[in-house]
C-alpha cells in the first residue's frame, strides 16, 4: 500500500508520497550511526536544550499540525490540538529529568574499589509506529531516546505520512541535528533490512498483534533490544457502590474518545448487578447525544473511523459478534455521510464462544457484561488474552486500589480517567506487548547498563562468588 493521505471524512485522496528507496534508508543509517558516535561525547545538557526547543516549536506548529493529524486520520480537532501539547509536554519532561534519570547508580558491593552502573547510548532505534496518535506515538519514543542519545529512524503508517514528516521536520527546525529521526516511508522489507543492519541496537514498535510479532521475530532473530505495544481489550469495572454520576460521565467518554480507536480504550464494561441496568440505560443516552460530522468542526462530537478499511474490519466483527448470539441495545446502523462514520454500539450477552469475547473491537463499540460479585468481576476482566490497561470504580478508592493491583495489566486506573503522562510507565502484559515506553523506565530502554568497578591498585586476595583470580593464563581456583 501506498503512503497516502485520504481524509476518512470526505474520502479525498489529498497526497500521496512515493517508498523510500534503498538508498535513502543506507544513508539513513549511515547518518544516524555517526552522529549516535558523535552524541557518544555530548553533555546531555545540550541535548536537553534542543528537546526544549522542540517543545517550543511543537507550541509555535500548534495549529497547522493539528489541522494535518485530523486531515491525515481523522480525529476531531480539538483531540488533535491537545494531543499536539501533550507531545510538547513530554518533551519538556525529558529535557528537564532527563539528565538526573541517567545519573550513575553506586553500588553496595565486597568487590575491591567504587562500583557503578552508567547508562549511556547503544544506537540507532527502528521506529515502527501506528496512525491513531500519529505524533504522541513518535514522541513516547522519540523524547527519551533523544535525551540518551540514540538516533532514530522512523517508519510511520501509511495513512498518515503528513504527520509523520511534519513531526520530523519540526525536529529538525527545533535544531536536533541530522539523524537524530528520519522519517521515511519504508516498506516491511526494508524495516527488515534495517533491524538485521548492525547499527540499529533496538526496535520499538507499537500496533497490531500481527504486526508486532513479525518486527519482534526479526529483532529476536539479529538479537536485538525490542519494545513492544500491541493493542488491548481493558476492562472497565463498576463495582456496586461505585459513584454512579462519575461512572457514566467517564464511561462513554472511554469508549468513543478517538472514535474508539485506543489501545488503552475501555472496550469492556464489567458492571455489579445491581448497577448494571442504570447503567446501560444512562451510556445508550450518552451515545445517542454524539453529533457525527466533519472533524474540524468544533460542534462536532463523533469524527469518522481513520480509513475504509477500518470501518468494514470493524462492521464483520460486529455482525460475527451479533451471529454468534450477542445483542445489540443501541447502534448497529449506518450514518447518513460519505466519510468513514460508525455509529456508537452497545453489545451484551456476549459468551466465551462469542469471538466478541476475546476479539479487540478498534471503534467505538462497547461490550457490556453483568456480573454479581466482585470475584466474578476480577476473573472476567482477567480471562482475556490482553493486557494493557483498566478502570475500576469503588466507592472507597482504598478498596478499589486493592481490585485494581488484582487485574492482569500493565497499567489500572482507579475511580479516574485513563491518562498518559510522561512521568507514568506506558506498556501492557500478555498479548500487549512487554517493555515500558517514557517515564525512567522508558528512558532505560535501550541503553547500556555498563558496569564499571574502579579500584586504587588490585587486591588479589579478595574473593567474590568463591573465587579468586590468580593469573589470567591459568583457571580460577577455589
């Protein structure tokens, strides 16, 4: 497929961009590998100050990226406003922590002399990332490894390469030198290529199950560090004597927000019964209020789905949920535009035969079950291949933190909207990948922990692990 822009309003193809040739991704590599060796010997300080201007700049961009991200995939405008301050938020973050995170860690240790953990820089990272947040997905990516000094190469999705070049070109304008991300509009042969090539050290990717166990096989297969976000089916869980007027204010606002087209969306609403009829009752009117329309419009409330594809992937998967015996209490019918629109559904009766039961549903579809104790509540949330994030809403928020560290994921919310920051932890468990991106951990990702034991003069008499070492000719003895 193409790299093009369609907008999944109007369906008018607005520009196309030709593949990466070969060339273009070995000079890529060659650029980023030599300037990884130049940052090698940069303060950090100086880096930190580019990521500031990269900030400052994202803020200047504000509006026109905006604008592209909406064009590009179709998410109302004010979500692409405020995803484009979260990606300068997260760059300040890293500029201002990043250099304290990286400090050398002292170790307590019997070994003769100061032990110390330094990390520092591996290499060229592959970037592989998904069209939902063109630019967040970069910068979750982009802000700490920049700070480490890792170059980046970045092969973004191909419905949204206006984003993923302005993105880069912003980069570039905020003063990052040559390298530090270059994006280009690769083929999977050539991420291939390029992870199998000595001179990238690491792979983050995020997306699809499918896609993200053919990167992760080529990583494993060149030994290389990887990263992995593969989608979710989070569980919402409303336990019996949970704020109601909260629980719904944030319950359809979970599932519709991006159209649904979140990783980290609710996808399940795992509700006690004796709440599980008020509801149901009070999400079919919040979903019956949505206003579908063009995206840029401020009056609109529910933009399209990000292309064609997606909207007809999503309809089977309704329709082999609704053949297979679940029931639809709202939605399931067609909005009267030519864009890529889905009107909100509501489905309940799903059983475990149902493909709806473990299927990720990426639209604003929600499934609802009832339950009728909390155990029941934790052991469906938990009988799910995935494992990203969650909700779970008590009336005692102590109680609720106790359900929550039960739920099999990455990342729970408690009596809250689900959020991203930089200084949170952002990865899931099972099918939803491994590895953490921002926060320290993300920053951590791929660098070497390189170990280093200084001594004043060698002291062979000291022993470690029941060794002692003589001479580098013979073997230890005991």
């Amino acid at each position: 497929m193409a790299y093009a822009t369609i907008n999944p309003y109007n369906n008018e193809v607005v520009k196309e961009y030709p593949y990466a040739t070969d060339e273009e991704l070995r000079e890529a590599l060659t650029v980023g590998h030599d300037l990884y060796k130049t940052m090698r010997h940069q303060p950090v300080a100086e880096r930190a100050k580019i990521l500031h201007n990269v900030a400052a700049k994202l803020r200047e961009h504000a509006a026109e990226l905006a604008r592209a991200c909406t064009i590009d995939m179709g998410k109302l405008l004010r979500e692409s406003e405020g995803e484009v301050e979260l990606c300068a938020m997260i760059a300040d973050w890293f500029a201002d922590h990043g250099e304290e995170i990286l400090t050398p860690e002292v170790l307590d240790t019997i070994a003769t002399g100061h032990a110390q953990i330094r990390h520092s820089a591996t290499g060229v990272v592959m970037m592989v990332e998904p069209w939902n947040f063109p630019y967040y997905q970069i910068m979750r990516v982009f802000a700490p490894n920049y700070i480490v000094g890792n170059p980046m190469i970045l092969k973004h999705a191909a419905n949204t390469p206006t984003s993923a070049q302005m993105f880069a070109d912003v980069v570039l304008e905020a003063g990052a030198p040559k390298g530090a991300l270059t994006n280009l509009f690769l083929s999977y042969d050539q991420v291939t290529e390029a992870i199998e090539d000595p001179r990238v050290q690491g792979v983050a990717l995020t997306g699809s199950e499918r896609g993200g166990t053919a990167v992760a096989q080529a990583a494993g297969k060149n030994l290389k560090k990887n990263t992995m976000e593969l989608g979710g089916m989070d569980p919402f869980i409303v336990l019996d004597d949970a704020n109601m007027d909260d629980v719904i204010d944030i319950a359809w606002r979970a599932r519709l927000y991006n159209t649904g087209q979140v990783c980290t969306s609710s996808k399940r609403f795992i509700v006690l019964d004796n709440v599980y009829d008020e509801f149901v009752e009070a999400l079919k009117e919040k979903f019956s209020k949505v206003v579908p329309g063009d995206p840029l419009d401020p009056n609109t409330s529910l933009a399209p789905m990000n292309t064609k594809r997606a909207k007809e992937k999503l309809q089977k998967q309704l329709d082999d949920a609704i053949a297979a015996g679940a029931n639809v209490v709202y939605g399931n019918e067609p909005i009267d535009l030519p864009g890529q629109f889905f009107m909100p559904t509501i489905l309940t009766d799903i059983d475990r035969n149902n493909p709806a039961y473990a299927q990720e549903m990426f639209g604003p579809v929600a499934a609802v079950y009832k339950v009728h104790s909390e155990a029941e509540a934790i052991q469906l949330a938990n009988d799910n291949p995935y494992g990203l994030g969650g909700i779970v809403f008590a009336g005692d928020p102590d109680h609720g933190t106790e359900v929550a560290a039960q739920i099999e994921t990455g990342m729970v919310f408690v009596n809250n909207f689900m959020v991203t920051l930089p200084e949170l932890p952002f990865g899931g468990v099972k099918l939803s990948g491994y590895g953490r991106e921002m926060s320290h951990i993300g920053e951590m990702a791929f660098t070497n922990e390189q170990l280093i034991v200084t001594a004043d003069k060698p002291n062979l008499d000291n022993v470690a692990g029941g060794l002692v070492a003589t001479d580098p000719v013979t073997e230890p003895v005991k």
